[in-house]
C-alpha cells in the first residue's frame, strides 16, 4: 500500500478528469435507456402473456344458443288496425311474441304421438322443448327435426290456446311464413271448445290456413262438421300466380268468422266464402272456439318425406290477433 507522501502533484487532476469522465458516460446511459422503442405487453393467451381476462357472467347479450336457431328474418309487424272484409273489427286479443318466451298464459302444447299419429297416420313426436318451439327475433318458432325421440322418426310442435283462450266469432288473423318440403304440413287452425264433450267432429273444425309441401303454391281454408269431415270437409283454396311459393315471404292468413258466413283470406284477397248452406250437415260454428297452430310431418293427405325433404323445416309466426266487432 502506498503512503500519503508517495502521491504526486498530479493526482487531483487525475481525480478530477476521472469524475467527469464517468458523469458524462452515466448521462450518456440515461440518455440511452430513454431512447429505446417502449415494447407492449405480449398478447393474453401467449406463454408469457398468461391467461386472457374473462367476461363477467351475464355481461354477454349474445349467448351461443344451446340448440339449433332459426335463420333471423324480417320481423316488421304493423300496427293492429281494424281491417278490410265484412266490416270493421276491434282488436280483442294479439300475441306479438314480443317478449323472451312463450307467453304460457296465452299457449298449452299437445305433447305425443296421439292415437294413430293424431288420426292422420302422422310421424312426429309433438314436444314443449325449445328445440320445437320457441321466441326468437320477435316471432314465434316452431321447429321439426329430424331425429329419433320416443320411439317417432321426428319431432315438431303443436301449440294451442285450449283452457286459456276461445272466442265466438270474429277475425283471426296470422303473420306467418310457412315451411316447404314433400311431406310438411303446417297449419292455423281452430277447434271448438267443446270437443272434449262431443268429440270430433261435432266440436267443429275451422282451418283457417293449411298447406302441404307438394303443392308449395297453394293454401287451403276449410270447414269439418258432422257429415262433412276429413276429406269431405268444405271449403276452398288459393294459388299464388307467376310460380311464387308460399315459403318465398310472410303472408298474412285470416277468416271472418260470422253467424252465417265464413270468409277466408290471403293478403286481404278473399278466396273463399262457406255458409250454412254450403253444408251437407249441421252447422256447429255458434260457440267457441280455440287456436291451434302445427307443422306436422307426413300423413294421409300430404304424404311423407322423402329425400327431397329438407331438415330442420321452421314456420315463423310474426303475429296473432283476434278482432271482433
């Protein structure tokens, strides 16, 4: 170790260029550090990312449904008005299927297969699953699929407003767009709401829309009593022009139910008109009735599927109203 007296004239000078030389290298550092590019995060999900956030539970408005939906359409609805025919009406009662399900104080299902395919020799299996019915885009759904279920090929949906709601004469109308396919048979209808008294087809029957997938053009509007049931029901039909088919657009099917008169209509166009007369029995439609709304697979009168027919098949309905006067 060198002694105090070893050190040379110079040496403050040494140790002075000696500081200022490392003050101007740590500035030059800092001055460094501060220039480089600032990296982001890596990306969640990564290695050295770590886990992405999760979304809050309920936060997202758009959950992935649990079952196959229906493609969306138009779900404009007009207003209820009082409407053309055989004279001015009041709206009493509508379902908009507005609201997230199906109002079950308005509809009941029929559930099963019914004796011998609901009498027609039809194939599906009737549920109250949301695979078969549902609310969705403001319209009611009903959905049949192909797929086995208690022992039937197919499943679909039959609603109904049987114990919940009936009238006596009156408008009742739909917005509906209508499936398509050989063997497909949706339909709007009505019984009377006697039928659980006097059976069928004593009760009546009003078929205010029926169409089967082999003739995709035509609608039927028909009548059952007693001495003109089944396939001697009474009644008429109506073809759309230029080759359009019924599953092309919404339409809107509607009756005008009166004491002595029955009028049909597609679009407000006036296709077929029964009366007391047009009968070959009693005339059974003076007391309520009730609505029923259907797609139903095969059966007598529309056949059966084949490997034309095309599955999932949907019927939208935008709305339901009665008007009375």
């Amino acid at each position: 170790m060198k002694s105090h007296a070893s050190l040379s004239w110079a040496t403050p000078y040494r140790l002075l260029l000696t500081t200022g030389t490392m003050l101007i290298f740590g500035l030059g550092l800092v001055l460094l550090l501060n220039s480089r590019p600032i990296l982001a995060a890596p990306p969640c999900g990564t290695p050295k990312g770590g886990p992405c956030p999760t979304a809050t539970p309920g936060s997202d408005p758009t959950p992935t449904p649990e079952q196959p939906t229906a493609t969306p359409v138009s779900t404009a609805t007009p207003a209820p008005t009082a409407t053309p025919g055989s004279g001015s009406y009041v709206l009493v009662w509508s379902d908009e299927f507005n609201g997230t399900g199906i109002d079950l104080g308005n509809w009941t299902f029929d559930i099963g297969w019914g004796q011998n395919g609901w009498g027609n020799a039809e194939l599906q299996y009737y549920t109250d699953r949301p695979q078969n019915a549902r609310v969705e885009n403001g319209m009611l759904v009903i959905e049949a699929r192909k797929e086995r279920f208690r022992a039937q090929e197919y499943t679909s949906a039959r609603l109904k407003t049987q114990g919940l709601r009936d009238w006596t004469y009156g408008r009742f109308e739909a917005r509906i767009k209508v499936p398509y396919g050989q063997g497909i048979w949706p339909a709007f209808w009505t019984l009377g709401n006697n039928i659980e008294t006097v059976g069928w087809p004593q009760s009546g029957e009003l078929d205010i829309m029926e169409h089967i997938g082999r003739e995709p053009s035509t609608v039927y509007g028909t009548v059952h009593g007693p001495g003109y049931s089944g396939a001697e029901g009474v009644g008429g039909s109506y073809t759309l022009s230029g080759g359009q088919q019924l599953t092309d657009a919404f339409h809107i099917f509607a009756v005008e139910w009166e004491p002595t008169e029955i009028n049909w209509y597609i679009d407000n166009t006036l296709y077929a008109t029964v009366t007391p007369d047009d009968v070959p029995g009693e005339w059974v439609f003076d007391h309520p009735f009730f609505i029923i709304m259907n797609v139903a697979v095969g059966g007598y009168w529309p056949g059966y599927p084949d490997e034309t027919t095309v599955f999932p098949q949907f019927m939208y309905v935008d709305y339901v109203r009665v008007y009375q006067k």
